[in-house]
C-alpha cells in the first residue's frame, strides 16, 4: 500500500523495509508479507486518461463518498510520433534502394507482418500501437508495486451513447453541466479544434450559435459550431448569411457541415478501446467514462489542467481532496536501435575508409553498464569534480557520458560509476504538479 514519504524514510530507519526501486521510488516491507495473518490493506485505484502525446496516470484512495485522494502522479510520454516518422523513413530508403539503378532486387511483399495487440484480435498503426502497450505495460508494473483494486478509463471523447445522432435527437448544449460538456468535446472533435471561419487551429476557440440566440437560434448541437475568439466577436449577433456575405464557398461548407453527424466517431475512439479491452483481458474491473466528464469533473472540483490530474478525474468523482506535490514525467526513450550499419541520408551504408560498411558495435554492455543504465558517478578530482545522477551513455573506451536532470557530462571514467538501476526503456524526472493557486 502506498505510503507518506515520512514514513517510509521511518521504515527504512528501523530496517523493516528495503529499497525495491529507485525510481520510482518502492520500498518492499521485510517482517510482514501477504500471507501474514491481519495484514489487510485497503487498496488504491489506478485512473487512466490516454492521449496521443500523452498519457495521464493516477493512483488514488477513495473515500465511501466517492472523495479521491492522489498517492501518485504519472504522466507518460509516448513517441509515437518518432516512430511514425522512422517507418516513414525507412519505407523511403527501402523505396529509393528498389528504384534506383542498382543491382536487381527481387520484390519482396510477403515478409510484412501486422501484430495484433496482446490479447486483441485489432491491428494497430505501430505508433498507436506503442501507446496501447506502453500503457499496458505501466499498468502491469503498477499491478506489481501497489494493490490495485480497479480501473477508471477516460475510453471515449464523449459519449457516443448519449449522442447518438446528436444532430437529430438534439443534444442541448448549456455551459456547466455535464450535457454542455459532452456536447463541447463532441464539437471539438467534429471540427478537428478548428475555427470554422478562418480555419485557424492551436487557439482558444468558443462555442459558436450559427443562427444567433438573439435571432431565436437553438442551443442544440445542429445550431453550434466552433469559432475562435477573435471570429466569434465579429461575427456577435450577425446571421451567418450576413458575416460570410463575401465567401459564398465558406458559407455553403458551414451549413453542410452543420446536418452532417460525425461518422468516425468509432474510429476517432479506436485506440482508446484497443486499451480498454486489454486492460478487462487482465481481469480487472474496469470503469468506462468519457472526456466531457473528465473535464466536467475537473471544473466542479477546481482541479489544474494536467494529464496526470486528468486521469484522477476520470469517472465518478464526489470530490478531489488532495494530491502529490511532484509528477513523476516517464518519457519512452527506448532500448536502442536494430540497426546493424547506419546509413548516410541518401540511404546508403556508411562505409570505413577501405569500403566496407561501418558496423555499428553489437555489444551493448560496456564494464558492466548499457546506455541507459542509471547511475552515479563520484568523480574525486578534476574538472568534472563532484557527484553526478543521471542516465548513463556507454562507450568501448570507459568514457561514459551521464545525462543529469541539467546537462549532459561527457567523459566519465567507468572506474567512477556505481549503477542505481538497470536501463528500462524510459527516463524518469519529476516535476511540480500545479497546486490550482497559480494565478
Ligand atoms: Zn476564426
């Protein structure tokens, strides 16, 4: 069960209880386990909110009431859109390699293979494939660390059940409540967090009424669209007749738009329930919600705009008591590369100096640590004095360079290095979670 740092630097004092993990931080007690008798702990639940960057995670305790307490923040960071951008690459030089006025290649278009994600029979782009299991993976450590007694998953936008045929059945969208909130998120999806005047994206952007209120327009979902702040101003109580006068084209669009539903609504929601299955595959019970009650609950309860905090809101909540003052930031650094020779940009093998291809070394382990390992370097004397925390980049020669939460210091002598934890795929830091009192 988790527990207050206080406390766990007491168990540790006494020596009931002995590191298990660096970071993050696991202690493991020692005099009591599982099976001794009178030992019942209450459990925590883990709440998800899965992202295309990223993805928030929390462990919180729950009051009878339904109040949540956060014992810990996670939020990780995918790179899915590194890897989108190495398959490019690689479908480029492989297209460039058999084009080109080479030797003959024979056409090879059987060795492709489509991994369905463990225990779902889907197939998934390999970038959205690598947030589901990523996810799944951090799920299944923490299932490890901390008694999880059930999930909460932000797994659809809004809900496409309440929503069915919102353009028709009439969805009010009314600001506060929990409908308006639905109805929002619903919008932002529809016109991708758009301005449908000037297309402008990345900007706030306000609920619109396409017939003005003043002028008897609806509060329905067929009457709204989304509008940035400076569009939403010019255009005030004008019919949208009057506004777009001079761009005929932009006109005609809107209101097509306006009476076409949402088609892709599954599709738009495909990954989040690739997640959610997987997650009821391992036999937990799994709360579905949405991301208008999310962002409903985050409102009512005065909490921050964080994924992690996301993912503390997601669900049923009565109320937010509390959470930790630090995130712990899991970023997807990887293990290293396949790649057995690198290629220069043209998509040819970077040669040594009598023509051969330069092998990249196949040995990962260099006096005892891989690139990526954590460590800590005590370096008793020179210009690189001190003590140094970080991730550590090995090379054949003993001269290491460790990554610090600062900078990087380059040319550490492995004699100086004693390892914290082996390199697992990610790189840790942690940050301050916003308190809400900011401004
Ligand atoms: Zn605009």
């Amino acid at each position: 069960m988790p527990t207050r740092p206080a406390r766990a630097r007491e168990l540790l004092r006494k020596g009931r209880a002995r590191v298990h993990r660096v970071v993050p931080f696991i202690i493991r007690l020692v005099d009591v386990d599982a099976t001794t008798p009178g030992i019942d702990v209450d459990g925590v639940e883990l709440g998800i909110d899965p992202g295309s960057k990223h993805s928030g995670l929390a462990l919180f305790t729950t009051t009878r009431d339904g109040e949540r307490t956060a014992v810990t923040l996670i939020d990780l960071v995918h790179r899915g859109l590194t890897i989108k951008n190495a398959m490019t690459s690689r479908a480029q030089l492989r297209r460039g390699r058999r084009s080109r006025n080479l030797r003959y290649r024979a056409p090879r278009f059987d060795n492709r293979r489509r991994h369905p994600v463990d225990g779902l029979n889907t197939w998934l782009a390999p970038s959205t494939r690598h947030r589901v299991v990523t996810t799944l993976s951090w799920v299944d450590r923490l299932t490890r660390w901390a008694p999880i007694t059930g999930v909460h998953v932000e797994a659809v936008r809004f809900d496409t059940q309440a929503m069915e045929n919102p353009e028709i059945g009439g969805v009010e969208y009314q600001q506060g409540t929990l409908a308006g909130f639905e109805a929002r998120e619903y919008l932002l999806t529809k016109y991708r967090h758009t301005c449908v005047y000037c297309d402008a994206t990345g900007v706030p952007l306000n609920i619109d009424h396409v017939r003005p209120r003043s002028k008897g327009g609806s509060n329905r979902v067929s009457n709204l669209v989304l509008a940035c702040v400076t569009c939403n101003q010019a255009k005030d109580a004008q019919p949208v007749e009057v506004f777009l006068a001079c761009d005929p084209a932009r006109l005609a669009r809107v209101k097509a738009g306006l009476k076409r539903p949402l088609r892709d609504a599954a599709a738009v929601n495909s990954t989040r329930w690739a997640l959610t299955h997987a997650i009821e595959a391992r036999g937990f019970p799994v709360k579905t919600s949405t991301g208008g009650r999310t962002k409903y609950n985050r409102t009512v309860h005065a909490v921050p705009k964080t994924h992690a905090l996301d993912a503390l809101c997601v669900g049923d909540v009565t109320g937010v008591t509390g959470w930790p003052a630090t995130t712990l930031v899991v970023t997807c650094a990887g293990r290293g590369r396949y790649r057995r020779v690198n290629v220069d940009k043209y998509g040819f093998p970077r040669t040594t100096k009598d023509g051969t291809p330069a092998k990249v070394n196949r040995t990962k382990i260099h006096h005892g640590y891989a690139t990526g390992d954590l460590v800590r370097a005590v370096v008793p004397t020179g210009k690189k004095q001190g003590t140094h925390v970080g991730r550590v980049a090995v090379r054949a020669t003993g001269s290491f360079n460790i990554t610090t939460a600062h900078t990087t210091i380059q040319g550490i002598n492995h004699k100086h290095v004693r390892l914290l934890q082996r390199g697992d795929g990610y790189t840790y830091q942690t940050t301050p979670t916003l308190t809400g009192d900011e401004k």
